[in-house]
C-alpha cells in the first residue's frame, strides 16, 4: 500500500506564476475521486499563490486495510472506524515522502482546509522558527500555554498538550523521519504529534489561520471498527504519559517554560486567595529531578 503524489495541480492557475516564491512542497491528501474537494483546495490555493500537488489518500471506506502499512504493525483497537485508520495511514505515508525527499520542511494540508489570505507570509515567517512540527490548525482547550512570538498577526504559543487536528500543518524532514521510525500505527494521525517517544517540538498559533470548512461531509465515519476498544479517560497509562510529557516538555523547552506552564494551574478563587493544586508540589519534585539527571 501506498500514497501517490499527483503532478503539480498549480499548473495554469495563478499561483503557478508565484512558484517563484515557493520555498517548501506542498501536499493536499484527498482521495482520488473527491472531485469537489479538489476543485475547492486548487481554487483555494491558487488565490493565495501557493503552488502545490495532490497526494492520493488511502481509502478504507469500503474495505479493511491491511495489518501492516509502511512497515508499521497496525495497532487496530485504537480507531474507531476503517477510515480513521485510513486517515492516518495516508498521513504516514505522506511522511514517508518527506522522510525520503530532499525537502527540509513541508506543508501539508488536508482537503478541507479553508486557507487565509494570509499564509504564505505566515508560512515565511514560521519558518525561521525553531520547530518539528508548526500547527496551523487544530482545537485545543488547553488552557496552559505560553505565548513565544508571533507570525503576523498571530501568537506563536507553546501548550501543555499539542493541538488535535491535523487539516494543516510544517513538518520538518528530520520529523518526518523520526515518525515513519515508529514501529506501530496506534495513533491517530494527529496525536502522533503528542508522542513522548518521538520528542518533538511543536509550536501552535493562536487563533489558527487555518480551520476545516465544514463544506462536505466527514470521511472518517466509515466502516466502523468492530475491534475498537474506548480507553477510560483514567486509565492509568494516560497518567504515566503525563508525566513523560511533562519530563521531555522540560528537556524540549526547558525547566522554566515547564514551571511556567504548570504553575497556570493556580486559579484564583473568592475573596482573592489562591489554592496551590496537588500539581505545584508535582513539578517542584520534577523539576528537581531533571537537574538531577541533567
């Protein structure tokens, strides 16, 4: 199994006249018969000047997709549907592509992304920024996060936890490749960017410039995966993966950026005291340990 980039779809639209300006490929997943979702993303990209190719998403909505995609064992339980699977399975091999390309940084867009007037000056000016993966789009609720620069009109901010969502976002090579090292697909496309085993730097915007038009139908509702099994949001690994993300968000972004993020958690309260939550003590023990290691 797997993707294939399609020639350059800017051919004869205007933003085949901006290639000059064209620093980094540029990559719309879409299944190969989705015809008004192409039609809308070359529009669209071609209004703001960004020259770019198709790559052919996997389709499971019809069909089971194989055990193993890309050399990755599939981890199944984990989706809820075929499609979902499928989705990520066409993020990967896109990966894959990059992984293996001469590139060192790439945008990578789904295909129903409403695109700003505004992004390729974003995208120029992210790129001077130090990043594994710079997310243009996704929902988060995260309510601990630190403001860095800016793009724009935009914050740059960095989160305790990534954004989900993975309609629009930079990926750097040496990302790309430490991602298609991961032995077994069980994740969704966008929580891989949340991988503590991977160590990546992700920097978000706030808001995102880029959101889901919301234009047609989801894909991912297909096929339903008999095998799915939903994880307690108590589960204790969920605890365990907390605190190795909160160990590399320290080595990553430093014992500071790490402190700052986790004392968000104090909250004022009536009469204008404040509670010290279970969390501060938490990241003094933390923070003690990582210089102890380092």
């Amino acid at each position: 199994m797997q993707g294939v980039v399609q020639p350059d779809a800017s051919r004869g639209t205007r933003s085949e006249a901006a290639a000059s300006r064209d620093v980094i490929p540029a990559f719309v997943i879409s299944l190969p018969d989705a015809e008004a979702r192409r039609r809308n993303m070359t529009a669209r990209l071609a209004a703001v000047g960004i020259p770019f190719r198709f790559f052919d998403a996997v389709d499971g909505r019809a069909q089971r997709l194989p055990e193993s995609i890309d050399g990755a064992r599939v981890v199944r339980d984990i989706f809820m549907t075929e499609a979902g699977l499928a989705c990520t399975a066409s993020h990967r091999l896109l990966h894959r592509v990059i992984a293996e390309g001469t590139a060192e940084t790439a945008l990578i867009l789904e295909d129903d992304a409403a695109i700003p007037d505004d992004l390729v000056e974003v995208i120029e000016q992210a790129l001077a920024l130090d990043f594994d993966v710079f997310k243009l789009e996704g929902i988060n609720v995260s309510r601990r996060r630190l403001t860095i620069g800016h793009v724009g009109r935009y914050e740059v901010i960095i989160t305790n936890r990534p954004s989900v969502g993975s309609a629009a976002y930079l990926l750097r090579r040496d990302a790309a490749r430490r991602i298609c090292g991961l032995p077994v697909l069980d994740q969704a496309s966008d929580y891989v960017f949340q991988d503590t085993r991977l160590r990546l730097r992700v920097l978000e915007m706030n808001p995102f410039c880029v959101h889901q038009d919301g234009a047609t139908d989801s894909q991912l509702r297909h096929l339903p995966n008999r095998a799915y099994v939903h994880e307690s949001e108590w589960a204790f690994r969920r605890l365990a993966e907390s605190t190795r993300r909160k160990i590399l968000m320290g080595r990553i972004y430093g014992p500071l950026v790490l402190a700052r993020l986790e004392l968000q958690r104090l909250r004022p309260v009536r009469k204008g005291l404040f509670i010290f939550r279970w969390a501060v003590f938490f990241v003094i023990a933390l923070l003690a340990g990582l210089w102890l290691v380092w």
